[in-house]
C-alpha cells in the first residue's frame, strides 16, 4: 500500500479529542480547504493518522480500504502481531438513507445501525464492537453492509481491556490484575495460560501497559509490583506512572519469567475517581524486560 506525504489530508483516519482519559471522536469534514471539524471547539482536535503498516508502534491496527465497496463487501488481511483484544471503530461517511454494519472479525457478527452524515465528504465514527484475536497471524477481516452502502474511510481497532473494569476493594485497596490490562504494543500481550497469567513478550521498548481504575475513597496509597525475570535479564529500567506522579523501578532478575515475586516501590496520593496506571520501560537491559502478573495498590494509614 502506497500512502501520501506524513502531513497529507489522506492520511487522516479518524478525528477525535481528549477527554479525560478518554478519546471523544469527532465528526469531520475533508475539503478543498482543508480540515474542518464539528462539534466540539473548545477543545484540541487531534488525529489518527495512516502509517506506512496497518499496525502503528503504540498497537493501534488502521485498516484503510484499498477501492470500493464489493457486493456491499470491504475485506482486509491482516497478519495480527500478537493476540489481545481490540475495540473496533468505523469511519464512514454516509449522505442519507440507511444502512447497518455488520463486521465479520473473529467471530463477531454483531450488527450495528449507521445514521447518515449528509454529505459525502463528512465522517463520523461509531464503535462496532470488541473482537478478541485469540493467536497472532493472519486475519481475515470484513464489513458487510445491509441497505445503504457508506463511504468507508477507515476501519480502526484499538487496543481494549483485556477483561473486566477495576473498581476499590471493601479495604480500600485495588487489584491491577494482568488480565484486565490493556495492551499498548506490538509484541506485548496477556498470557492466558494458568502457569503464566501475565503480561508477557515484553521485548519492545516502545510496548506499554495500562489499567483504567476508579477511586472512592482517596489517599496515599504503597504500590506493590509482582515481577519475574528471567536469569541474567534483569537490570532494564521502567516508570509507572499514575495520578501525574511517576516512580522508576529497576527491574530484578527474579531466576524466571513466571518466578513472580513483589517489590514495594514507592506511595501515590490519589484523588477520587477515575485514573490510569501505566508502566513504561525507559531502558531494556537484555532480551526482554521483564512479566507482570499484578499491581497492588495498598492504602497507608
């Protein structure tokens, strides 16, 4: 796939803002002008924009159509990096009529009512659902259309929880389990066999992990981290980062990738409600950095 300048109009995929931890999509118009944007203006619009691959460092998958539409029909392959769960997000432009989406991704069939743009240079983005790529490989993927066939400008999968929302435990404590992560990376992944249980594969640097949480009840909080690593491949340098505070942790050569053991290393104060823990290697010392079973974050009193 050939794609324009870094900076050209045809690389924009998708336009959205920022709001809280959460990304708002944005309706958009391309134009002989340029970019003009609708609804929101109070706000910094920013962009998804097409690289030279589908996957981009940070994991999301554009999928950019390659012509029209075939008896109603858009169709990728995709060979996946790494398996993990991805939100899926549509693109299109519609001018009147109606139409529903019916993707065709990893056994997700579920289907989804699309409402018109009014123009055919006018895009809107709706979220189709969550697909799980069980291995990495190739994929098939594809997008029917019943009724109105829409202008499609960009099928985007985005990195999704692997499992379920993290709330405050009775004790006040909160649980950043590996299987309710969510995967920034190419080669990172949740490991679901029960002897792993982690988030494992950790040989790029530019791979991250986070966790969404909600707080009740605020305060200074011990935060624990389960780690193993292997024999002779500790030593690469990590930050974790939370609530605007970072701590650097050195990772510990533990004998064993799945040779879990918990180090305390540092408090964060956290205020009611919703945050985001991240942990982002800064310098990998060997072959892989390191695997994550858990975060522990333990109220002091």
């Amino acid at each position: 796939m050939t794609l324009a300048a870094a900076d050209s109009l045809d690389r924009i995929a998708n336009v959205y803002i920022k709001d809280g931890l959460n990304l708002r999509p944005l309706e958009f118009s391309i134009t002989a002008t340029g970019l003009k944007t609708h609804g929101d203006k109070k706000n910094e619009a920013r962009t998804d924009r097409f690289g030279d691959t589908p996957q981009l460092p940070d994991g999301r998958i554009l999928l950019k159509p390659t012509g029209g539409a075939i008896n109603q029909t858009y169709a990728w392959d995709y060979n996946a990096s790494r398996p993990g769960k991805y939100w899926v997000e549509l693109v299109y432009s519609l001018v009147k009529g109606d139409s529903t989406a019916v993707p065709n991704i990893s056994a997700y069939r579920i289907p989804t009512r699309l409402e018109a743009t009014g123009a055919t240079n006018r895009f809107r983005n709706v979220t189709l659902g969550k697909v799980y790529f069980v291995q990495p490989g190739e994929q098939k993927i594809g997008l029917k259309f019943r009724g109105d066939t829409p202008r499609v400008r960009a099928l985007i999968l985005r990195p999704g929880p692997e499992g379920e929302s993290i709330g405050q435990a009775l004790d006040r404590s909160m649980l950043l389990h590996a299987r309710d992560a969510t995967i920034h990376g190419t080669k990172l992944q949740y490991e679901t066999k029960p002897h792993k249980n982690t988030v494992g594969y950790w040989v790029n640097v530019s791979d991250q992990v986070c966790w969404d949480f909600t707080v009740t009840s605020g305060g200074m909080f011990d935060v624990e981290i389960h780690q193993g690593c292997g024999k002779g491949q500790g030593g690469s340098r990590v930050a974790l980062e939370v609530g605007g505070q970072q701590l650097g942790f050195t990772v510990k050569d533990t004998g064993h990738f799945q040779n879990f053991v918990a180090y305390n290393i540092g408090t964060v104060n956290l205020a009611k409600g919703k945050h985001r823990f991240w942990i982002k290697p800064v310098k990998k010392a060997r072959n892989a950095i390191m695997d994550v079973r858990r975060i522990r974050l333990t109220p002091i009193n």
